[in-house]
C-alpha cells in the first residue's frame, strides 16, 4: 500500500486516517494496541505522527489488513519478525513496477488499434 503524505515532520490524525483511508478511531484504537506507535501530543492533546510512526502504521495495516492477521498475532509479528518493514517496502516497489507495465501494456494497445 502506497500511502501519499507530504514529507513533513509531523502529521495530523486527520491526515494519517486519510492516507490509509481509515477512521480516526482506528488509528487512536492501534495506538493502544500497539506500543510502537507513540505520536506526539501538544497540550491540547491533538497527536502528531511522526514519519516513523507512519512506518510502523504502515506495517501494521499490512499484517491486520492485508494480511488479515488478529490484532495480537500482528502484534507477536511485530516483535518476532524484524523484516516486515522490508517486505513492506519490497512489495511497494513491485506494485509501482506492477503499474509502470500496466501503463506501459496500455499504451502498446492504443498503438495497436492506430
């Protein structure tokens, strides 16, 4: 999963519910779930996500989400295995590269009917 967010120092809730395309209350319910996230809180109490908080975000959708694991059996995956943020990253390149050829296989077929 591909998320868009510009790079900034901090994020809003608002802006991480967004980019995964999940309720705010997801994302506050994950922060009790999970320790690993810890965004910033102003006095207010607004949370502020910083980019490694995206990161483990990141994973966490992909093993609950995707993957479809149970909350605790992402949460064993998160402390047992050191190289999902690898695998999250290996299968983001191979879905960009899985659209550059769509794209690409598109265009040849446009030229075909010319």
């Amino acid at each position: 999963m591909k998320i868009n967010l510009p790079d900034k120092l901090y994020y809003s809730i608002g802006e991480v519910a967004k980019a995964f395309d999940v309720n705010t209350s997801l994302i506050r319910y994950w922060e009790q779930e999970f320790p690993i996230i810890k965004p910033k809180k102003n006095r207010k109490g607004n949370r502020y996500f910083t980019p490694e908080d995206i990161k483990n975000l990141q994973m966490i959708y992909h093993l609950v989400k995707e993957k479809g694991y149970t909350l605790d059996g992402a949460r064993v995956a998160l402390t047992t295995n050191s190289r999902i943020s690898e695998t999250i990253t290996i299968i983001d390149r191979l879905e960009f590269v899985k659209a550059e050829l769509l794209k690409l296989k598109e265009s040849l077929g446009e030229r075909d009917e010319e």
